[in-house]
C-alpha cells in the first residue's frame, strides 16, 4: 500500500475537490470509476505520482532553506495527476473562491449533471461530460449550483471541448504553448492555466500564482514583478520540477505552517 498522507492530499491542499472520506477510507469518481486511495492498479499509480522520488526536490532547491522546510514539514504531500477535464472544471470552479467554498462547488455540479454510483451503500457522482454541460443555460446553471459568473465559463468552454478543443494534446506541449492554447477557453487566465497544467496535463513546470504564492516570492525569495516574472524566475530558481516545490510552498503558507 502507497504511504501518503492521504488527508492532506485529497482533501486539504486545494488540489482536488472531489474526494470524499467514507467509513475508513477515501473515495471519489475519478474518470468514470469509483476510485479508492488504495487502489494499486495502472491509473492509481499515475494518478497518485506513486513513480517520483519526492526527495529529490529538495535537491533541486536545496539552496533555498524555506522550500527545504516547507516540504520537511509536510512529507506526506503528494501532487496528483488528474484527467484534464476534471482539473479543468474544479479550477474554472475555483476562481474568487475559498476551499470549502470550491468544494461545494464540484460536489455539487458532479451531483447535479453527473453520473451515479454506487459504493458500499454510498451513493456517488462522477464529473459530467462535456456534451452535458455544453447544453444548460448559464442562468440555470448559476441557479442550481449557485456558481455564479463562473457559470458562463463553464459552459462556453463545454462547448469548445464537446466540439474538439484538444485538451489531451496540451500534454504533449511545451508549457507555454500549452498555456497560450489553453487560454483561448472562457474563463482561463494565467493562473487557471497553470493549475490545470500542473495537475491535468503533468506539466511539473507550470507555476500557478495567486495571491499566496506572490506573496511567499517575494518574501522567501525576493522575487517580485508580473506573474509572467515570478514564474520565470521560479523555474530558473526552482528547476524543473518547480511546480511541485510550488504545491508544498503553498500549502505552507496558506495554512500559515511558514509566516509570511
């Protein structure tokens, strides 16, 4: 059995949303499937990053003492490899919003548009497809979701998908390419953009930033300037891989593990 710390993982670190802990372990729909954290098949493997030697990012920063400690002090952490659409729909999801209000969000449009399962006398809901979601009025979506304006993103960019926006390319892409064709989607910005990159499409360079992480680069690095810059410089000072390191230095700070 895989060792991770599974709550703060599937639950805890804004990564995911959909997760759920029922009975005595943890369990979503991930890809049309009811998936558990102890699955060990292929996906699971993927998805749970159970191939990386997460030591080694402390070698790629290893000269900067408060990346070293932010993943000293969360060792369990892991970043997931989702399916693209279901990190594209929770991070569309997530704009302007609070964890828990996020949540909420994802549950509920899964709920409400999405596929039924059934697991050990649990009722479940997978992400819905495209096809669906392309097909409501964005009013009626914001009234049985209460998604507000993010409802119109959500449906604009079903349609593009339903009609062949090439989501499962972007993987293939280098990371700026890959963020300026994603971007054509209502509704992703730059940091949208990065998100879906980094947990979607395995794009370990991409550097989501929002409010927490241009504060922490300009505090624990002294780095500051655009959006555009702050990543810049985190490959440059991060490595490759500077998206993961993101993950824990995020977490780190938002919970207020690391003071600012």
């Amino acid at each position: 059995m895989r060792e991770f710390d599974e709550q703060l993982t599937l639950i805890d670190s804004a990564q995911v949303f959909h997760w759920q802990f029922l009975d005595d372990e943890y369990v979503s729909i991930v890809d049309g499937k009811v998936r558990t954290s102890r699955d060990e098949d292929d996906f699971a493997k993927k998805y749970f990053d159970d191939g990386r030697d997460y030591a080694l990012l402390k070698q790629q920063c290893c000269a900067f003492p408060t990346a070293v400690k932010a993943i000293d002090m969360l060792p369990g952490l892991r970043v997931l490899n989702q399916p693209i659409w279901e990190a594209l729909i929770a991070f569309l999801l997530s704009q302007n919003n609070n964890v828990k209000r996020i949540r909420g969000l994802v549950l509920g449009i899964c709920e409400k548009y999405g596929d039924r399962y059934t697991y050990k006398g649990h009722t479940l809901y997978g992400f819905p497809e495209p096809s669906t979601l392309a097909k409501l009025d964005p009013n009626v979506l914001k009234t049985q979701v209460t998604c507000g304006y993010r409802a119109e993103y959500i449906v604009e960019t079903s349609k593009l998908v339903k009609d062949g926006f090439p989501l499962e390319s972007l993987k293939e892409m280098e990371v700026e390419t890959a963020r300026k064709e994603i971007t054509r989607l209502k509704g992703v910005g730059p940091k949208v953009a990065d998100c879906v990159l980094l947990f979607g499409t395995g794009h370990t360079d991409a550097f989501p930033v929002d409010v927490w992480v241009s504060r922490l680069m300009e505090s624990w690095f002294d780095v500051h300037g655009s959006r555009e810059y702050m990543c810049g410089e985190a490959r440059r000072l991060l490595g490759p891989n500077c998206g993961l390191v993101q993950q824990y230095l995020f977490h780190a700070a938002r919970t207020g593990l690391i003071e600012i």
